[in-house]
C-alpha cells in the first residue's frame, strides 16, 4: 500500500514537471507579445509642439508635421531646372543607429529627396535609378555641421549637374553629378518634416523656418539671408527671390494645427493632434539588409525568439504522439505563425513598423532554441527515441 502511493506520488511530480516548461513557453509568448505590440495606441499623440518664447516647432519623439497638398515646382522639367532648400534647424540629440528625416519631399509613391541627420552629419538622399526598383537611395552628406543644440541655416542648391551645401552661409561642399532635380519628371510631392512618410524616422530637434525656391540662389543671396534667418527669422523675400513654399512657424501659427505659408501658395502644413504616417507598409524589406542597424536589430529579434523555441520544443516533446522531425517542424511554425502575427498586428499601430525582417528574424530565433534542445536536454530525447 506504501509503495503504491510512492508510485502515485512520483507520477504526480513528473506529470507537474512536464507542464513546466509549457507553462514557461506561454509567458515568453506574452511577453514577446507585449514587446512587440507596445504601445498598444491606435491614436498615439503625435510628438510635436510649438515653442513658446520663440518662433518654431519641436519635434520631441515620434512626431510628423506635413503640406495638405503636393508642392509643385513652377518650371516644366528640363536641363535649365534648379532648387534652392533653406532652413532654420536646432538639433537636440545625435542619432548613430539610423538616419532620422528633418525635411522629406514624398510624391506618394517614393521620397524625392530626404534631408537628415546622423550624429553631426547632415545627411542628403535621393533615389538611386535601380533596376529592381528597391527603394535605395544615393548620398551626400557633410560631417560635423549639426552641433546638437546649436541653431544653423542650411541652405541646399542643386542643378541637374551639381549640388551646393551651404552652412551658415558658408559653402561647405560641392557635389557634382548629384542632384535633387529627378531627370524624367517635374520634382513635386508633399512636404513632410520630422520624419519619413512612414514614421519610422522620428527626429528630434526645432525648426524656426523653411523656404524652397524654384531657382538657384547665388552666394551673396545666400549669405544676406542667412543674416536675415538670424536676425529676424526670414529670409528677405522680393521679387524674383520669391520662394514656392515659406513656412516661418511665427506667432499667427499659435492657434490651430495648421502653419502657413507665406509664400502665397496657399499650401499650409499640417499638425495632426494624432500621430498619422502618410504611408503604412505591410511586412516591408529594409533598405540596406547589411547596415549596422539592420544587423543589431536581427540579432536582438533572434536572441529574443531563442528561449520562446527552446521551452516550445521541450514541452512538445513530453507531449504524446510527437516525433522528432513532427515536433521541429510544429515549433518553426508555431514560431513563424507568432512573428507573422505580431507583424501584421503592428500595420494597425501607428507608432509601429511592419517587417519581413523580423518575421524572419523571430523564426530564425525559434530554429535555434529549437536546437538547443539537442544539447541541454540530452536525456529527454533519448527518453523520446530521437533515432
């Protein structure tokens, strides 16, 4: 009779043991749930504010402001065809792990031109002529130009033959055969400042002023309005120099989400009360799959679906009816269907990016968790016939 209930005793204990690690598979899942779903917001606050002893707007964290309409250049496309970008910028915080957008020219299908910033580095993409049509970029940039919390005017020229990057009204550097002109249509699209049309490029820094030109300003232009940015937060404006677009963030902007334009255009930026990409991508590639960025992020996605695969697999191997290869395929699956799910989740969640790379990424993370149970739970397998 003692022995009996040893036996049932003992049984009973293996049996609770058998539920362990499930029940630790289960908590990884919520927590890799709520990593990957955080937030939660569906109407997250959008990150931008005006000043209030001066006249800007901050972008303090995930924060868009954007043109109601699509700016449209004055001349038809051709060889004669220049820019001029001016603005007012005041950086608040160095960035090394991706390129944050300032200022982004989007034509609703791909950006035109991207100004940004990394660490000190001011930062100029446009779209590389590729015949896959993958979103990569061609680049220019100058180092050491964008002290954090030190106010600069940027002023950016471009022909179909060069471009001209003027800090301070200083040329700093010409770059030829690069240009912000696209040489088989007119270069037009929607303004957005503080990040890219899929708000996955928060910038965090103040703008007191941007103007855009059809036309190439010359140096001493250049340098008298970058006396009159200083002194009196404008550019001087007359006749031939009008800009196309000339946002000043002043005193008339106070009330309302709207910023307008002084230019004359009538085409008034926007500030949503909610945070409201322009553009929302469902399981997107990265740019660059080899950059430090994306490999950071692949390696904590991998490390992050490493246990979740590791407790998967053991609590299906002390489950009935599972072999070996049956038992690996379900937990790739199961770890696949989780990844996807989170991502396709994360299109609904404004804050959030939708990736293929993680999907990946998680799967992959679930293969080797899968696989360390060959080696910490030796004596479970053979209790399985692993043969």
């Amino acid at each position: 009779m003692l022995s009996t209930v040893k036996k049932g005793l003992s049984l009973l204990i293996d049996d609770r043991k058998s539920h362990v690690p499930f029940i630790l598979c289960l908590l990884i899942a919520m927590v890799i749930l709520i990593a990957g779903l955080w937030p939660f917001s569906l109407n997250p606050v959008n990150k931008v504010e005006r000043l209030q002893n001066e006249n800007g707007i901050r972008f303090y964290g995930q924060g868009i402001v954007f043109s109601g309409k699509p700016l449209v250049m004055q001349k038809a496309a051709s060889s004669h065809d220049s820019v001029t970008v001016e603005f007012l910028v005041r950086p608040h915080r160095e960035i090394n792990n991706m390129v944050p957008s300032m200022i982004t020219l989007y034509d609703g299908h791909r950006e035109q031109f991207i100004f940004g910033q990394w660490k000190k580095e001011l930062i100029i993409r446009i779209p590389a002529a590729t015949a896959d049509h993958h979103a990569r970029y061609r680049e220019i940039g100058v180092d050491n130009v964008l002290t954090t919390d030190k106010t600069h005017v940027v002023a950016v020229t471009s022909t179909q033959e060069m471009t001209d990057i003027y800090i301070d009204g200083i040329l700093k550097k010409r770059f030829r055969r690069f240009s912000l002109i696209p040489k088989d249509r007119q270069l037009s699209g929607r303004l957005i400042l503080g990040n890219s049309p899929e708000g996955t490029r928060s910038w965090k820094g103040s703008l007191f002023g941007v103007a855009i030109y059809d036309r190439t300003l010359n140096n001493e232009e250049i340098l008298r309005n970058k006396r009159a940015w200083q002194k009196y937060g404008q550019p001087l404006v007359s006749g031939e120099a009008k800009p196309v677009a000339l946002y000043l963030f002043d005193k008339h902007d106070h009330d309302g989400d709207e910023i307008h334009d002084y230019s004359g255009a009538g085409n008034n930026l926007l500030i949503p009360a909610t945070f409201q990409p322009l553009r929302r991508i469902i399981l997107g590639l990265p740019d660059e799959w080899f950059s430090r960025a994306n490999l950071m992020d692949v390696t904590v996605n991998i490390l992050g679906f490493v246990p979740f695969g590791f407790f998967l697999v053991a609590s299906l191997r002390l489950a009935k009816n599972f072999s070996a290869p049956g038992v690996y395929g379900l937990s790739l699956l199961i770890g696949f269907c989780l990844s996807l799910a989170i991502e396709l989740a994360q299109t609904y969640i404004p804050t959030r990016d939708s990736s293929f790379k993680d999907v990946f990424s998680n799967t992959m993370g679930t293969a080797v968790g899968a696989f360390l149970t060959k080696y910490a739970l030796p004596t479970l397998h053979k209790g399985k016939g692993d043969s």
